[in-house]
C-alpha cells in the first residue's frame, strides 16, 4: 500500500522542478490511483465557469462523461451540495451515471480551500463498499494538497 505521503512528496518534487500545472495533475491521478489496489478508475473532473464538469487526467476505462453538469450524477450532486460523495452501492444510487458496467463503488473528493471548489477527484471501484476511512483520509490529503496548488495558480493570474 502506498502511503499519501509519498504522493505528496513526489508532487512536491515535480512542482519545485517546475512542471507544468497538468502535467502535476497526471502525476497526481497516477499517484492517487496506486492508493488502494480497489481504485480501478481514477480521474480529476475540473469545475468551469460555465457550472460544468470537464475531465481531466484519468487512468482507467475511457468515460462518455467527459462534461458533466452540476447536479447531475454522483459527481455533480458533489458540487451542487458541496460535500464529499462515497458510495458504497451505485446499483443503488438513482443519481448515477454510469462509466463502466462493472463499477460497483463510487468516491468523489472536492479539492476546495473553504468555499471555493476547484475540481473533484473520482474514483471508482469494481468492489461493493470499497472505500474505507483509511482509504478516504488518503485520498483527502493528496486532494487538499492539489486545493493549495489550484490556489496558488490563481494567486499568480493565470486563468482557470
Ligand atoms: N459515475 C459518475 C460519472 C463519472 S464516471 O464514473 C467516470 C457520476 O455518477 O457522476
């Protein structure tokens, strides 16, 4: 099992070396998705002005929701309510949105600083009731730390 501490560290070090803002965010999904052997489709959806979810970085199975609106889904019911999803059945779920038929848990992680929500992390697992607390705390640390660097890039000026 990998620690989130060594995600971080490793962001630390390609953020220091100046990489590029999305090439942070891949290294961010790669590192999220070897988290927990249960995370079998890891991506970040990033919140546009326009209210919609765009996606971002994803390892897994390609997805037909690559833009996804507030309030639609598990992914956008996250935003529209402002509160981390984690679903332990989406057969289940009757606001759901299918990316691949063998999905059997959802998680869904604001990166947000107070009131501001940048993106999201989604993972899905092919496990019922995949994501325990161990696993969400996890995944938390790596979105709080990609919240900071969305912060910064908007402190500096640069567009969204
Ligand atoms: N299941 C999500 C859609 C994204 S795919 O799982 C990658 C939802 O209900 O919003």
């Amino acid at each position: 099992m990998v620690k989130a501490d060594h995600v971080i560290v490793d962001l630390e070090k390609l953020h220091r070396s100046g990489a590029a803002f999305e090439e942070i965010l891949e290294a961010a999904v790669r590192g999220l998705h070897v988290l927990d052997e249960r995370f079998h489709w890891t991506g970040i959806y990033e919140l546009f002005p326009d209210n919609v979810l765009r996606l971002g970085p994803f390892i897994g199975a390609p997805t037909d929701h690559v833009f996804i609106g507030v309030g639609r889904g598990v992914c956008g019911t996250a935003v529209a309510e402002r509160r981390n999803i984690n679903v332990p059945d989406v057969r289940l779920e009757s606001n759901y949105l299918a990316c691949s038929t063998e999905t059997r848990s959802e998680l869904v992680i604001l990166i947000r600083r107070g009131e501001k929500i940048y993106a999201q992390v989604d993972i899905d697992s092919h496990q019922v009731a995949a994501f325990d607390e161990a696993s969400v705390v996890r995944v938390q640390r790596v979105a709080d730390w990609l919240a900071a660097l969305y912060e910064s890039r908007d402190r500096l000026g640069r567009a969204p």
